[in-house]
C-alpha cells in the first residue's frame, strides 16, 4: 500500500503516452471514507507503546479518534471553538492523553473522552507540542498567532517549606493521667439526662379557671335542642380569665363536643 503512495502519480496531468502512463505509476484508491460533518482543523496519526495507530481528527465541534480502517473508536463534542490539538502517551495503559486549545484561552486535557485538567493561557494557542528540556519531561510548548512561545507544566508550584523540628521533652504520666480523669468528669457532668419539658413558669401572664357546677340547673337553659324530649337538662359553668397584661377587647370562644352543647360559644369584653 505505502509502495503505491510513494510511485503513484497522476497521469493525466503530465500528459504523457499510454506507455509512459503504464510505467511511471498507478492510480490512488480510496481505501475508506467517513464524513464528520464538518471541517477537520486538524488530523494527526499516532501510535504509542507499539498499540494498533490511532487517526485523531480535530473538528470544529467534535473530537474524533478512528481506527485505521476509519472506524470511529470514540468522539468527544466540544462545547468551545477549538483551535489546536495534540495527542500524546498516556500514563494508563490503554488510553490516549490529548490536549487541546481554544480561543478562550484555555488548555484541556482529555484521557480519551474525560477532562482531567484545565489550565489558562496568557495567549489563543494556535500550536501545542509536548517536549522534553534537558532533564525536565512533558513541557507543554504552546505557539500563538502573534509568535509568543510559552514553555509550561501542569499543576502547582512546589513548596519548600519544611517544618521545624519539634523539641523532644519527657511525658510526665502522672499529670496525663489527672488532666484525662477531670475531663472525663466534665464530660459526663455534661452529659447527664435533663429533662425534656421546659419547667413551668412561676408567673403566668394569663390564667383561665372553669369553675363546673355539681348540680344541674333548677330551670333548664337548654335552648334550640335536637333532642326529642320534654326537657333537656343543663349546668351552669363559671370561667374566670386573669390577665397580667392589658388586653384590647378580649374574645373567649367556648368549644365543646358532641352531644355537648353551649348555649354561647362567644364572649366579647368590651373595655
């Protein structure tokens, strides 16, 4: 197959004999075709640790990783406008690492179709690579429109600080031992079962006494009953209401349950 892409030529073009036509090469023919529906920025075959090569296609809305008979092995939609990419090894077996930038100046990172890490840029990158300095591996070189190189590395700066050695000093068990007793004893002082009712106040500010008769009236006071009989017997019911605080036309409502029945159920005080 990369025999006949290296001696194919087009024919037609050179406009030579049929002979000529015959030796100098063959025709290309088109091994698959795949339509992302949009318009590849950017295509780049890769294959890493002698796996099976990948063909990653860069779109204007999607992501796409094919198999090198253009199968779709997985796609990523992308909700930005890209503007460069660069797949590169990944740590986990099995997985392709891929970075890509946008015009809002952000770095993603993807293994295969999952963000792992986001980054800003000073710049819109319209190139990235990943090189290795000297001793310093996995450097993300990015290249914007206007020729700013930026050479950066993923994650935080390191800390320098050490702590200082803490000066050793003997324990003196006897103090542990009496300091952890009078704290076990706060504890369970605090802990203690308490009542769960709040305690009833010394002072009410409103009080309401009924006072029930232990004889039934001489003379019935029973009116509009539903009782089919001659009378129907009924008790007198003293209330008394003490307020400690001044009260503007105070209204009692007297509720009782059937077959009970009130002859008012509605008190007014007027002032």
């Amino acid at each position: 197959k990369y025999q006949v892409l290296a001696f194919a030529t087009d024919a037609d073009e050179r406009q030579e004999t049929e002979q000529q036509k015959l030796g100098s090469g063959k025709r290309l023919v088109v091994d698959w075709v795949l339509n992302i529906g949009e318009q590849a920025l950017d295509i780049c075959i890769v294959s890493f640790n002698q796996t099976v090569s990948s063909v990653f296609v860069l779109g204007e809305r999607n992501f796409f990783c094919l198999k090198d008979n253009g199968q779709i092995r997985f796609m990523k939609k992308l909700d930005y406008s890209p503007s460069c990419f660069v797949p590169y090894c990944s740590v986990k077996e099995g997985t392709i690492n891929t970075l890509i930038g946008n015009h809002s100046k952000m770095l993603n990172v993807y293994q295969d179709v999952t963000l792992k890490w986001a980054a800003q840029l000073p710049h819109i990158p319209v190139s990235v690579k990943v090189a290795n300095l000297q001793d310093l591996r996995g450097v993300i070189v990015t290249l914007s429109d206007s020729g700013h190189l930026q050479c950066s590395y993923l994650g935080t700066d390191p800390s320098f600080f050490q702590a200082p050695k803490v000066e050793s000093r003997e324990i003196n068990y006897e103090e542990f031992d009496a300091e952890m007793r009078e704290l076990q004893k706060i504890i369970k002082e605090a802990t203690k079962t308490q009542d769960v009712l709040p305690k009833s106040e010394k002072h009410r500010e409103l009080i309401i006494t009924a006072e029930v008769s232990p004889d039934l009236d001489a003379e019935s006071k029973a009116i509009d009953s539903e009782v089919k009989a001659e009378t129907v017997p009924s008790v007198t019911v003293k209330i008394t209401i003490q307020s400690k605080v001044t009260a503007q036309r105070p209204n009692l409502a007297v509720c009782v349950q059937a077959p009970l029945a009130v002859t008012c159920d509605q008190f007014l005080f007027d002032d």
